[in-house]
C-alpha cells in the first residue's frame, strides 16, 4: 500500500510521550489549532531552537487532530529545504550545516506561498531524510482536504532577508520556550543517536547551535504564542 502525506503519521513517533509544553495545555492548543483551521485553509507555524522540540510538538498536535477529525491537519518542516550535503559540501559549510545559511530561503517561500494558494490541488513537500542526510522531494501530499498545515523550523520569525517574508504566509506562529539545559540535552542525545561520540555532540550542540539558538531567540517577540515548557 503507498502511503501518502494525506495519512501517515509524522516520522517522529511521539504517541503516549508527555507533553513537553504545558503553558498553554496541549488540550488548550488542540481547541485553538480547530478554531484557526474552522473556515478555510491555515498555516500554523511552530518555531524554536535546536533541541526545543518543535517536531515532537507537532506530532503530538496532529495526532490528536487527527483523533478528532482526520485529515484535517497535516505537519510538514522547514528541513526539507536543507540544501543537498553535496552543495554544502562543495561550499566548505559542513561543520554548519543547520544554520540560517545552509537552507533555500526562497523555494521555502514558495512553496508556502503555493500551499497557501492553491487548495484545490495537492502540493507536495519535501523532507529531510537522516538515512541520507538529505531533502527528499515529493515526500509529504498536502491535498485540498487539509484545512491546517502544521509548519515546523527554526526560522520562520527571522527577519533577515528573505525569511522576513515567511511570517506573512503564516496565519500564526507558536515560539517554544524552551530550558536551555534540557534543551542542550535532548540535542546532544539526538546527535548520539546519529552517531556522534558523547564529545562531538556536546561539543555541536554547545557550539554552533548555540549561537542559530541565540538569533531564533532573538525572533521571539515576533510570535503570536509563546509556549512555556512543563518544568
């Protein structure tokens, strides 16, 4: 059977984890996701920092969006815009790749510009791949069914050009409030499982993405919500 974005899970797995946000409650954000999606169709960004949880959240926003009405909602990312490793690569940008430079800024920009428009026709997405370490295109169908569109990235509040355009194309934007130090944590455990020695991950996750944390962190007055994490 090919499955297809209109009814797949996110490739997170996140059924029967707790929340990570409490502030407000998950029930709370499932009633305001319903009221945005109650007329026609709306992208709902969520934003935060490496190691925030913003995929986590968003699966755990779908499925119980899901369980009230399926297809209604469907979640795709900002990391499906990664550019191909063979060009950061060949730009001398591996040790950073993640940062605000190594994404294609404006094929994000349309895209969401056409998810948007177009919604009598299915818009395919793009996603980020860990087995290869790279976008694979034509991933995740956004067809005229779905009434919300859970967008997950690090940079949808930027206002460097031309991510300062992204926020217009979202109807709201949820910012992830995270604790730095469990957030650190949950960063260097992800890299871990990718691989990395204990040393290479603490070491990436308290180097260069301290500082992509500290320029999403500085976007965090442009958000609609601010979620604060369960202490």
């Amino acid at each position: 059977m090919t499955v297809t974005g209109a009814d797949r899970a996110p490739s997170t797995g996140t059924s029967g984890r707790d929340p990570l946000y409490g502030h407000p409650s998950l029930d709370g954000l499932v009633e305001r996701a319903h009221a945005l999606a109650a007329t026609r169709r709306t992208l709902l960004g969520i934003v935060g920092e490496p190691g925030a949880g913003k995929s986590t959240l968003a699966a755990q926003l779908w499925e119980r969006l899901e369980a009230d009405r399926p297809g209604l909602a469907v979640p795709v990312s900002m990391d499906g815009f990664h550019l191909a490793q063979k060009v950061i690569d060949a730009r001398g940008q591996s040790a950073v790749k993640g940062t605000i430079d190594t994404f294609d800024a404006d094929g994000f920009l349309a895209l969401l510009r056409r998810t948007r428009t177009e919604t009598g026709n299915s818009v395919w997405w793009p996603e980020f791949t860990r087995e290869l370490e790279d976008p694979v295109a034509g991933s995740i169908e956004v067809s005229p069914r779905h009434r919300l569109v859970i967008v997950d990235g690090n940079f949808l509040l930027s206002d460097r050009d031309p991510w300062h355009r992204v926020k217009g194309e979202l109807d709201e934007t949820w910012f992830l409030d995270a604790e730095p130090r469990a957030r650190r944590e949950r960063l260097a455990r992800r890299y871990m499982r990718y691989g990395f020695t204990p040393e290479a991950a603490y070491a990436k996750a308290g180097g260069v993405d301290e500082d992509t944390s500290a320029l999403i962190r500085s976007t965090v007055s442009r958000a609609d919500l601010v979620l604060g994490e369960v202490g």
